[in-house]
C-alpha cells in the first residue's frame, strides 16, 4: 500500500500562536514537508486547488514544481485539480511540464470541486455542474493518450488537430478520479478505467462500499482488468508518539476550521464528543499513536473491500510545524513499513 500526504496549503493561525504566517513563510514550510516526506520514504505528496484567502494552493502545478526540485523519488499529485473549472489543455501542459521537471513522477487527481468559489472567478455557470466536468475530463483523457487532437464540444473551442506540447517522460501521465459520495461519479471512474479516490473525511467508511462495488462493477463491465480499478482513500489524520498526544493536538484547530464551514453552510459547531466519536474505531479520522492508525486503516481497506493507497490530510488543524514534521516522520518510519 501506498502511503502519502496532501495539502492545501493552508495560511490560517497556528494553534500555539496568534500571529498569522505571511504567505512566503507558510510556503517555506509546506516545501520542508515535502522534502520530508520524501525523506522518510512516502509515496506521495498531493496539493489541492482552492481560491480563498485561507489557502494558498490556487496554482498547484507551480508548488509542485518547486517541490520538484527538493524531491528524489515522492510521487508528486494534484489533490485535486478542479477540471470543471479549467482549461484540460493547459493543465496537461503544466503537469506534463511538472513530469519532465521531475523526471516522470508526477500525477494528477481531478474533480468537479467541493468548494465553488472557481466557477464565478473564472466564468462559469454552477448549473453546467456536471457537464462541464464531463466534456473536460473525455478532452484531457484525449490529450493524454493523443499527440494530435482532433475534438469539438460546448465549452471549448474546437481543436482540429493542433499538437500539444510538451509531452511527458511518462508515456501516459496517472490520472485518478476524486470522487465524494455521488454514485455518478464512481460509475463515471470505472467506466472509464481511471483509478479511484475517495475522499472521506466523516462517518463510517464502510458505508461507502457500496460505491466502491459501484465502481468495481462498472470497470468490469466495461473491461478493465481488476487490477488497474485502483482504489485510493483520502481523510483527515494525524500521528503523534501516543493516542492522547494526537487528539489533543489535533482537536483544537479540527474543531475551529469544520465550526467555521459548518456556519458557512447553516450548520452546527463541532463539538468534542463528535471529534472523539470520529477518531474511534469506526470512525473516518485517522489520528492516534502509528500503530493505531496503521491498524485503523486496515480496517478502512478491508471495509471497502482493498485499497491501494492512503493519503493523510493534516492542514485542517493548523498544527504547528515541527509537529506536522514530526507526524510526516511517523508516517514514513512507523505507520508505512507496518501498512507495506
């Protein structure tokens, strides 16, 4: 099993501070971690896409890059690439850039986005939700496996031919399919034969098996061998030396970011029976000591029937950095060799 980390390059406050970071230190510091990461054995390393003031992950490909440069064998990922919302010509361009840049270990994870705020900021219309993903995804899925496209749809000018350049080390570039909890989605990922990842950041997890089979099943009647219908799970997580040390460290500034969103959207605050609920047994949060967690995610796996990789999400706590560095170390020389 694979084992990562993605980010949004959060800028919020640090829980042992008031002082807010300035963007060129928060920047700094999520390029440690992922020189870290690699460091210490990781996988992979993924950076979302968001435009808002509290993250600073607007142009992933560029952070990447930089990482990039700092890296030796960390896959480096989009987590994920809002497509419905962007040009699919010119992030091929700029990831199959980043591939070369780092020597054919880069990957994309593309999604329609759960948060909206791309689709006024660069003109789109919310009710083309859907199509606008779909069109965008059949054109970046062309341009990948096509030097020369030939392809016509609603939202695009149409390409009669023109080359795309340049084109990547990698003879076809990853592309996963991030996915929440719409059936449609998973049908769309096995169809298609793109591996899967499910982002799951509360309830039960195996409540999303069903899904799961959807996608399993789709990929089967379309053709594709089980083992390219890869299954990925993203969620929130962090790891400290004990259970104790992880929750309590964790809780804080959870707490803070999901009560902020929960009013954005008319809901309730967090509160700490529900954290502690999520971070049990059956629950989605994956914090604890690392053999806890290694044992959590197993469970995980086997409730959706295998995964073939996991990737931890810590921003949301807005920990400080030494103990984001500390947890990335766990994670490479604790929790990966037991989940490998």
């Amino acid at each position: 099993m694979e084992v990562g980390i993605d980010s949004f390059a959060s800028h919020l406050l640090s829980n042992s501070s008031s002082a807010t970071l300035t963007g060129a230190e928060a920047m700094s510091q999520l390029l440690d971690r992922i020189q870290r990461a690699d460091e210490v054995g990781l996988d992979v390393f993924g950076i979302g896409e968001h435009h808002r003031a509290e993250y600073l992950d607007s142009a992933p490909a560029v952070i990447l890059a930089a990482a990039a440069a700092r890296t030796k064998r960390i896959r480096l990922t989009s987590a994920v690439t809002v497509l419905s919302a962007a040009d699919p010509v010119r992030v091929f361009q700029q990831f199959a850039t980043l591939d070369l840049i780092s020597q054919g270990r880069a990957e994309m994870v593309v999604g329609r986005g759960s948060s909206i705020e791309a689709f006024p900021l660069f003109g789109f219309d919310l009710d083309d939700y859907d199509e606008l993903f779909a069109e965008k995804l059949g054109l970046l899925l062309q341009v990948r496996d096509t030097e020369k496209v030939r392809w016509s749809g609603r939202f695009r000018p149409a390409l009669t031919g023109q080359g795309v350049y340049p084109r990547p080390v990698q003879s076809q570039l990853p592309i996963w399919l991030g996915v929440g909890g719409t059936p449609e989605s998973f049908v769309r990922a096995g169809t298609l034969g793109l591996p899967l990842m499910v982002a799951i950041i509360g309830g039960d997890t195996h409540r999303f098996r069903p899904l799961v089979d959807l996608y399993r099943e789709a990929g089967r009647r379309a053709g594709h061998a089980p083992a390219q219908l890869k299954v990925g799970l993203h969620s929130l997580g962090y790891v400290a030396d004990t259970t104790e040390e992880a929750r309590e460290g964790f809780y804080p500034g959870y707490a803070r970011t999901f009560s902020a969103r929960a009013r954005e959207r008319g809901g309730l605050p967090v509160t700490r029976p529900q954290f502690d609920a999520q971070a049990g047994p059956l629950g989605a949060l994956l914090v604890g000591n690392p053999e806890e967690v290694a044992a959590k995610i197993r469970r995980h796996g086997e409730a959706l029937g295998g995964i073939s990789r996991v990737t931890f999400q810590m921003d949301v706590a807005t920990l400080p950095h030494a103990d984001i560095l500390h947890a990335v170390e766990l994670l490479g020389t604790r929790v990966a060799p037991l989940l490998r």
